[in-house]
C-alpha cells in the first residue's frame, strides 16, 4: 500500500511540475487528450486514481482525508460518466478556454502542495 501511496505522491508532483514549468503545453496535451477519447473511457481513470486513494488511506497518518480525495474522485468520475445535460462537458470547456496561465500554475502549485503532504503523511 506504501508504494500506492508513493507513487500517487509523486505523480501528482511530477504532473503539477509540468503545468508550472510548461503550462501551454501541458494544458494543449490534456485538451487534445480530453478531446480525443470519449469521456465514458476517461472517466475509467479518475475512478481507479479514487480507488487507489481509498487503498492507501490506511498507510498515513490522516486516512480519512485521502478517503474523502478517493470519494470526490470516485464523484467526478461518475458525474464525467453521466455528463448530465453536458455538465462535465461545460466545466471542461471553463477550465480549458476560459482559466488564465496563472490560474493554471496557482492548481499545479496546489497540486504540488498536496503530492508532498501525500508523501509526508505515510507512515
């Protein structure tokens, strides 16, 4: 569960990483990402991320705040896989059309933030 945990860490500080040093980019590769697949199969992503977050919650020192992450998780991926009346769809136009540069580098440095808390966490 501790490699779970590790990796998750790391990921999102990996990810975030990327959307400050290069934000153009890394918002052009999620767009085109995002528009090529259908949202039913991207919604398969964010449901496992929450499921691995439900996993690892008993490694840390603060489980019930991974677990809530793992439920609002679980929650995207149900609302992006219902898309009711274009919901998820509209939000995802905001945040790719409408979100300034330093909007998307204040996400990936709370982004950040949260991948070292992750890692300082486990046990």
């Amino acid at each position: 569960m501790k490699v779970i945990a590790y990796l998750l860490g790391f990921g999102y500080i990996a990810i975030c990483s990327c959307l400050i040093l290069y934000t153009t980019a890394t918002v052009d590769t999620l767009k085109g990402l995002i528009r090529k697949y259908p949202l039913k199969y991207l919604s398969a992503v964010a449901a496992v991320i929450g499921l691995l977050f439900f996993l690892c919650a008993s490694v840390t020192t603060y489980p019930w705040v991974l677990r809530l992450v793992g439920l609002v998780a679980i929650g995207e991926a149900v609302l992006a896989y219902t898309n009711p009346q274009e919901l998820y769809t509209r939000i995802l136009d905001w945040y790719f059309d409408q979100v300034s540069e330093q909007t998307h580098r204040l996400f990936g440095i709370i982004g950040i933030i949260f991948g070292t808390v992750l890692l300082s966490w486990i046990e």
